[in-house]
C-alpha cells in the first residue's frame, strides 16, 4: 500500500491532473485543456525528480505521446507496454496515482518503473530494454485466440530501446506471426533519428489511413487479375512506392521483416498523433508508428545537457518541511564515488597501456568511461543496449591482443551470462568485467537491484573476483586485475559512496586485510559491507568480545591465509550484500567444513526473493545485513 501524503511533502495546486483519476478522465479534455495538461505533468514530474532523483529527460520527452496514447487507448482493457519502464512517469500519473507522485523512489512510495502490484494498468516492471516487443508477441498471440478478441496491444519502444537485438528478435516474430501490434517508436534522438519533412509526415499519414489502405488493395487485386501484364503492371507500382520511400521516408527496414512502416510523426502534436495511432491501430498486423520527440522538453537545464538531456539524475530540489530535526548526524570522514575512482584508474591505466580498449553498453556516462572515450578517441566502444554483444566482442578484441574493459551495471550483466561463461570464460580470455551498481542499489526496484553478480560469477572456471571496500581499494584491484592475463577478472562495486582511507588500510594482489585482530569471533565482510562489520565489532568490544574482522577482497580465489585463521575462532560470520545461497559465504563455510575442527559458521546475505525499490541502507537493515544485524547474529551463539 502506498504511503499517505502528509503536510510534511510537497503539494501542487495543479487544477487538471488533480482531477485525473483514470485514462477515461483524459479522453473528456478540450484540446485547449490538454495543452494545459501536458504543462501542469511537466511540473510534477520536474518537482518529484527534483526532490527524489530519477529519469527525467525522457518523461518530459514523452508527455504528449503518453496523453495521446491514453485518449486512443482503453487502458487495462488495452494493453500498454513501456520499453524501457523509466519511460512512464506519465503513465503512472494518467492511471491514478498522481496524488502519490511525490513518494516516487521512496521506501514504500511508488516505484520508479511500472509495477503490477502498483495498478492494473501495469503489465510488466521492467527495467532491462529491449523486451516490450517480446511481450507484445505473446499477449497478442494469446489474445488471439479469442475469435471475439477486441482487446488491443501497444508497445512504446525507444529511447534507446531498439539498439538491443532483443527487440529485433521480437520484431521478426511480430512481422513473422502477423501480430495485431501497434508498435510506437518513441525517437528522442537516442535511436532513430531520420529527416522530418511536412511530406513525409503527409505520406505517412496517407499510407495507414484506413480508406487509403483498402482501396490499395483492391486495386493491387484487380491488377493482378489482368490477364498477362497484371504480374509487370503489379511489379511496376511495387517499385514505384519503393521509390518513393527511398526519397521521403526512412529506410524500409521494418516493412522487409513484415511489419508495416509509418512516420515520422511529431511527438508533440497530440491530435496528429491521436489520428495516427487510431489508423495504426485499425489495420491487420503490426505496424510501426515512428514519433519523434525532444528528449527534456520544457526543462531548459535538461534541454541544454548534451550529453544525456538529464536522463537519469540525482535530487536537485530541497524538501519542504514544517518540523526541524532534533538533531542530524554527519559522517565526517571524507568519501568519494565508486565510479570515480573507477574513471580515474582506468584513465591513468590507459596512458600506459596503448591496448587497453573500453566497452560499454549505451551508458558511457553512468559507468564512467565517457572521459577515457574523450582521452582516447578510437578506444571506447559504445555497442548499445547490447550487453551479449558487448562480451562476445571483448573476447575477440582479448584474442585478437587487446585488454578489453567492459563496463556495466550488475543488474545488465546477467543478459550475457551464456556469453561470459563460453566466450569468454571457457577461452581463458583476459577480459576485465567492471561492474557498477552491485548489490541493493536503492530507487530503481527489483529490476535493477544487482544482487546475483557474486552468485553467477564465482561459478565461472578461471574467473577472478573482487569486492572493493574503499575508493582506493578500488584502484589497487583495478591495476592488479590488469595483471591477470591467465582468464577473465570481475569487479564488482555498489552504488553507495566509497570511504577514503589511507595507504595502511589497502591490500594487494588476491589476499584478504586483517583489518582488526580479536578472538573467538571472526567476521568475514565482503566490499562495502566492511563498514558494517567494524561498527560490529566496536559495539561487540563493549560488551567484552573481541572479534577480528576481515576484508575478504577477493571472493574468489578466497585468500587460504584467511580461511586458515578464520578456522582457529569459535564462531564465524559473513556478511554480504548479494544473494546468500551459492554466494560468498557459502562458498567459505564449506572450505571451513574442511578443516579437522570446523567453528561454528553464519552466512548473513540476502534470501532468494526480490527486493523492493528504497533507501538501500534500509533495505539492507530490514534484512539484518548491517552491524546491528551482524552483532544480533553473534549474541546468539556467545
């Protein structure tokens, strides 16, 4: 249940939306109110992502398309899919929950994706690309099997969504099967990107008008009929229209996979794209409907930022409050960005090896490789929403003499699983996987949490993997997985920021850091979760125990010095923050199990079931991964 507004959140007096209880309520607006509409949207959405972060750019993009899609559609009765979810801000708001708009992110609020537990009006929670059209294929398939079928299915593709080669998959079938699928291409300059002309739109609206498309037919069928020349005549006018494409449209792609092209269209022109949208959706099969739109329209900041229209973005706004707090806790030691220290490794790394190339898949910002990409021209590779492809061209670069980095989120990673385990794993190849975004990463949801890197990767013959716990740590593992020219090497950091520590408290090379030496209990701490293991262990010191408490660095190898003094206490806890079965701790507990005396061993992780979107340090806490966490599990034994 989402939590209730209270005077201690923003409010908006916005006149329209607050009277928006559900799509039919769109349909009953003037063309005069939707304008007004679109502009009070823009504002909700500008103040939520403001004050809770989120993605921005492309919601402000889609406005328009969304209203337009509501007021030709009878959503759940029709079936509306985002691809990527990030794109339905709108959507959420159009379908009931703008009045809980401004919890979006937040720890029990609305989430940042569409979530079927959330509303009807949601099919799917998705947070990978490329898979709307899948979706699309098989609701439609089975819908079809209703002779009195009248539902509809509406796949919203775009913002970068058809680099993926999983949407060419689905468009293959979808062209192949004949489904009825409305298929809006949704250009916001991060796909297709084709001229705009008055005729080409006039073309385009021509050619999936319902009257212009049936009298087609029947002339394509008496012309065929004529005895002799109907093949020639019907030949001639095939390569007529192609022509004709060829000077005013984009390339006839779709229509060679089966799939009926139409547009571009202007994506902020609500009444032109209601037409094109009820043509589209009247005829057999599946159409495409190309819109163009402007990435961050009426934002000016999101306007003006070349590289990513503000896509995704941290809060920006401060939160009113009528309470002041008591009193704040400041964390005074320093600290930096996992991802920063990341660019800053891999940029010196690149100044002294000419070979080392980077790969990323449609995020060169977010994974930090967009200032190696301006360093270097020529030596980062942008493959787009394409992680399978992205493995499988670092393998051939590691055969072919270079040292490819490919950086990544945890959550995309698991799409080139089959990829990393016989391209690159069973080839021995020197590929180094840098992932970002490991662990409960907080907002984004279930989708997007990367809870089973550990889990997949560790299960990898040949793989090396670390789990930085610092800043510096990170840049110490990123030189030492250069080394490693024997097999792939993994590392793995959160999104959370990094501690800043000092030369004395950074290891090296596979082994472990004793970072505090005690008796009885060890504590074994994987990457970020060693803060929690030292607060542990200081509250454990109170009370009479002293625990030693390692950083474990890398998780596989495991450092067989560490095992060997983790044999020698009565109790040993582990802790990380990724999947507890066949993770980190299992894998140490049955090296403990080997020993002529075994000490008692807890695993503390995460269990198998999905994780909400929230604060991350919450979500961590509910399920005892911190120091209360850790020193509850040891007085239950001591």
């Amino acid at each position: 249940m989402l939590r209730p507004v209270t005077n201690r959140q923003i409010r908006w007096a916005l006149v329209l939306l607050d009277q928006i209880h559900q799509p039919a309520d769109v349909r009953r607006l003037s063309s005069s109110q939707l304008d007004d509409l679109c502009a009070e949207l823009r504002e909700r959405i500008i103040e939520a992502v403001g004050v809770q972060g989120g993605h921005l750019g492309s919601n402000l993009g889609i406005v328009e398309l969304t209203v337009a899609l509501h007021r030709t559609f009878d959503s759940p009765h029709d079936v509306l899919l985002y691809d990527t979810g990030h794109q339905a801000y709108v959507h959420k708001m159009l379908t009931g929950r703008a009045n809980d708009f401004d919890s979006l992110r937040t720890t029990a609020g609305l989430s940042g994706y569409p979530a079927r537990s959330e509303s009807e009006h949601d099919w799917v929670e998705n947070s990978h690309a490329s898979t709307a059209l899948s979706y699309a294929h098989g609701l439609a398939t089975a819908f079809g099997t209703n002779p009195a079928n009248t539902r509809k299915v509406v796949a919203v593709i775009g913002d970068g969504s058809m680099t993926g080669g999983m949407a060419f998959e689905g468009l293959n079938n979808l062209g192949h099967a004949n489904s009825n699928v409305t298929i809006v291409l949704n250009d916001n300059g991060r796909s297709y990107a084709p001229t705009v002309s008055r005729l080409g739109e006039s073309l385009a609206r021509l050619r999936v008008n319902p009257k212009f498309v049936r009298q087609q037919n029947r002339l394509e069928r008496a012309i065929a009929d004529v005895p002799l020349v109907g093949r020639e005549v019907e030949r001639a006018i095939d390569a007529a229209k192609a022509a004709v494409r060829e000077m005013w449209e984009p390339t006839s792609f779709f229509e060679n996979l089966g799939v009926r092209y139409t547009g571009p269209f202007d994506g902020h022109d609500i009444a032109g794209l209601e037409e094109a949208l009820r043509n589209a959706a009247d005829l057999d099969g599946p159409v495409v409907v190309h819109v163009t739109t402007q990435k961050g329209r009426g934002y000016a900041p999101a306007e003006n930022d070349p590289v990513k229209k503000m896509h995704d973005t941290g809060p920006f706004r401060s939160v009113p409050s009528d309470t002041t707090p008591a009193s704040v806790v400041v964390d005074a030691a320093p600290r930096g960005k996992y991802t920063t220290a990341f660019t800053e490794a891999l940029l010196k790394a690149g100044e002294r090896m000419p070979e080392l190339v980077a790969l990323t898949a449609a995020m060169p910002d977010s994974t930090g490789v967009l200032p190696f990409a301006e360093r270097f021209p020529g030596r980062c590779i942008d493959v787009g929403i394409a992680e399978q492809h992205a493995v499988t061209a670092a393998a051939g670069m590691a055969m072919g003499g270079l040292r490819p980095v490919v950086a990544v989120y945890s959550s995309f990673l698991t799409r080139a699983l089959d990829q990393i385990m016989l391209d690159v794993g069973l080839h021995e190849l020197p590929v180094v996987f840098c992932i970002d975004r490991a662990g409960v990463t907080g907002p984004d949801g279930p989708s997007a949490h990367g809870v089973a890197d550990m889990v997949y990767l560790t299960k990898v013959p040949g793989m090396t993997m670390f789990a930085p716990s610092s800043y510096e740590e990170l840049q110490v593992m990123f030189d030492d997985a250069l080394e490693i020219t024997t097999g792939p090497v993994a590392i793995r950091w959160p999104r959370t920021s990094a501690p800043v520590v000092g030369e004395h408290q950074v290891g090296s090379g596979l082994s472990a850091r004793r970072v505090v030496a005690g008796e009885r209990v060890c504590i074994l701490a994987v990457g970020k979760m060693v803060e929690a293991a030292l607060a542990a262990a200081n509250e454990l010191r109170i009370n009479g125990i002293n625990a030693t408490v390692y950083d474990v660095r890398c998780v596989k190898p495991l450092d067989p010095e560490m095992i060997a003094v983790a044999a020698r206490h009565d109790l040993v806890v582990t802790i990380e923050d990724g999947l507890r079965a066949g993770g980190v701790g299992f894998a140490i507990a049955d090296l403990l199990s080997e020993g002529d005396v075994a000490p008692r061993v807890r695993v503390l992780g995460l269990d198998d079931s999905y994780v909400p979107h929230g604060d991350p340090d919450e979500l961590l806490a509910q399920r005892g991964l911190d120091a209360a966490g850790i020193v509850a599990e040891v007085r239950k034994f001591t």
